[in-house]
C-alpha cells in the first residue's frame, strides 16, 4: 500500500482512503454474491417447506408461489395417520 509523507515525516490520510474505499467496495460485493448464493441454495428449501402447507393441486399448479392461497395442515394429518401421501 502506497503512503504519501509529508515534510515532517507524517503519514497522509488522503492516501489511505482509495485503500479503504476498495476494500469497502470488495466486501461489499462479497457479501452480495453470498446473499445470491443463499437465495439460489435457500429457495427450493423454502418452498418445500411451505409445499406441505398447500393442497396437492396448488402444488403443482402454473405459476409457482411460494405463499399458499389457503394454507391447511390436511398433509400433515395424513402423513400421522398413516394414509398415503
């Protein structure tokens, strides 16, 4: 890292800012790619789980939602009582 000193020897702070601003910039865009890559890893997580909370006609209606329209446990009774899922 480049330092600019001044006629008494001290260092100059207007050099260190390009070095922050880049570092600030690069984590930035770090955390951003992080951010996708959960959101691309995370997404199918999340509508599975929100899958069992839907009708078997929801599930695989066009378009995909992630929300159910009319939430119901119905699954999850049948999947305790031992009926065929």
């Amino acid at each position: 890292m480049a330092t600019a000193t001044t006629t008494t020897g001290q260092t100059s702070s207007i050099a260190k800012r390009p070095a922050i601003w880049s570092k600030v910039l690069e984590r930035t865009l770090l955390y951003a790619a992080l951010l996708v890559c959960v959101l691309l890893i995370g997404a199918p997580f999340l509508y599975m789980i929100t899958g069992s909370f839907r009708y078997n006609a929801e599930i695989f209606s066009y378009p995909l939602t992630f929300i159910p329209r009319s939430p119901t446990l119905e699954n999850y009774v049948r999947l305790l009582n031992g009926s065929e899922i």
